[in-house]
C-alpha cells in the first residue's frame, strides 16, 4: 500500500508543482494589481464633508463638501498603465435663510498613470509618474466685479483650465514598523486656454504642489508583495504644501501671504466604519472656492470623509 501512494505521489509530482507554479504566477499579478492600483487610490482627492464653518475666517456655513468620485480605467489586472475620471464639485452651504448654495466649483478632470520601475528595491513599492488635466469653473456668466468694483462672488465667471504633471512616491521614509507613507510633488500649470481674462495679475497660473500622506497599521505596515492585499489603516496623516509662482497683486516673490499655502490632516476610521472616517483639517492659504481666490484663509474644521482604501 505504501508503495502504491508513493507511485501515485511521484506520478502526479509535474502536475502539482505546475499548478503551484501557475498559482504563484497568478499570486504575483495580484500583488503587482493591489500595489500599483491602491497607490492609485491613494492619489485620488477623498470626497468629504464638514460640520459648519469651523473655526477661522470663513463665513458661517451649514457645511463644505467635496464630491469626488472616481472610475478606474485599466487593460488588465497587472497593466502599468492606468487612468481616472472624475467629476469632481465642490460646494459650500451658506447658514442663511433658505441655505443657498452659491456658484459651486466644478472640477472635472482626467488623470493618466505610468507605473515606474522599482528603484529602491523594496518589493511593496509602487511608484508611478502622473498626468492629470483638469477644467475648475463655476457656472455662472456675470461680470467679474460689481458696480462697486469688488469681486462679483455670486454671479462672476470663473473659468480656468489646468495641467498637473508629477511623480508619486510609495515608499518607506520614517523610522517606523507600523506605517506606510506616500509622497507626491507636482507642477501645476494654467495655460492661457479657455480661462478669464480677469484673472491675469490676480490668480497664480504657476504652482507647485507637494503632498506627504502617513498611514499608520495598528500593528505592522502592510506588505502586499507577501500578503496580497494591504491592510487597512485606522489613522491617516496628510500634509499638502502648494508655492504659488507668478504675477499675484505684485506681490514679493517671499511673501508667504500671498504665495504658501499650507493644509494638515489627520483622519480617524473606527473599526466599526468602512468606508468612513472622521478628520480634522487645519488650512492656511488662498481660497480655493472659485469667485473666492483672491481672500486669503485660515479654518480649522472637522467632519467626515470618505474612505479610500479597501
């Protein structure tokens, strides 16, 4: 009898290590998937909203939201090149009566991935450059400044469009066994096409955007070459910085008021939540609310976002 299960074991021997061999290629498709296409994920504007106005100089609000969700377009499961769509719109609610919602910014965009070649030897690293162009406009028609010279905020046209080209870094930089960290720089241009004329000498057509993005694993930091999947993080932390170039209110080149803007957040997803998180945001910086670019502003606000990792 042994000698018949040895026979049979020894007989089946090419079929089973062939079978191992097409699971172990069909294994490392799959990391190589989870790893390019989540760090896609993680490039992706989180849509999110807020309670009120929060602490700062913006004016009393029911909330802020951005709606931004994304379609993924690839080729296949292992593809080094992908794309996003997005048709993405930003609104503030004004704590008035009625609760209006005035000139909404819409931003839809496109955005093109390349996946590079790892060059820091570490299996989990899916760097990737990018190429996203992007149309933000408000709607509306109206002449730019009122009867009184001030800035037409509800009726005012404002329209520009953007290309933002850069390279997006996952890869390990702090000391520590429990988190996964993810860096993008980028430069951001306005061309003159499709764009209000009023905007020249006001509104910075040059930028350059930095974002450092920190995901901490209760536990130990996710390797998707070994597991396949990543796990999922319950704390995130993102610093975005963006340097304003340009002719701005001829403004000094360091003037910090005029030409840095500066974001923090940190997200908490309780184990009970999926797909949401509550944040809290600090920003200093221009406006980012179409008719509003010209004001600077300082918030502090917290509320909910959406949860991009799977």
């Amino acid at each position: 009898m042994k000698k018949l299960l040895l026979l049979i074991v020894l007989f089946h021997l090419p079929a089973i290590i062939l079978v191992e061999q097409i699971l172990a290629q069909d294994s490392v498709k799959a990391k190589t998937e989870t790893s390019f296409f989540n760090a896609i994920r993680a490039n992706q504007a989180e849509s999110y909203i807020t309670f009120g106005q929060g602490l700062g100089n913006i004016e009393p609000l029911i909330f802020e939201s951005l709606i931004a969700p994304y379609f993924l377009l690839r080729t296949s499961h292992d593809a080094r090149l992908g794309a996003t769509l997005s048709p993405a719109i930003l609104i503030r609610m004004q704590a008035e009566e009625s609760f209006p919602v005035r000139s909404p910014s819409y931003m839809p965009n496109i955005t093109f991935y390349r996946q590079l070649r790892s060059t820091f030897g570490e299996k989990y690293d899916a760097s990737y450059l990018f190429l996203m162009l992007e149309h933000h406009s408000n709607g509306q028609d109206g002449e730019f400044y009122n009867e009184d010279d001030s800035y037409n905020i509800e009726t005012g046209n404002f329209a520009t469009n953007l290309i933002e080209f850069g390279i997006f870094i996952n890869r390990n930089l702090l000391p520590f066994q429990s988190t996964t960290e993810y860096f993008r720089t980028s430069v951001e241009l306005h061309p003159n096409i499709g764009r209000e004329d009023e905007l020249n000498g006001k509104y910075s057509f040059l930028r350059w955007n930095n974002s450092f993005r920190i995901l901490r694993i209760p536990g130990q930091r996710p390797k998707p070459a070994q597991s396949g999947h990543f796990s999922q993080p319950q704390v995130q932390t993102r610093v975005e910085t963006a340097w304003l170039f340009g002719n701005i209110n001829h403004a000094a080149f360091f003037n910090l008021k005029e030409r840095f803007n500066f974001s923090a957040t940190i997200a908490y997803r309780p184990k009970a939540l999926r797909d949401v998180s509550f944040f809290l945001n600090f920003y200093t910086g221009k406006d980012y609310y179409n008719m509003q670019f010209y004001r600077r502003i300082n918030t502090l606000r917290i509320g909910l976002q959406a949860f991009a990792f799977k």
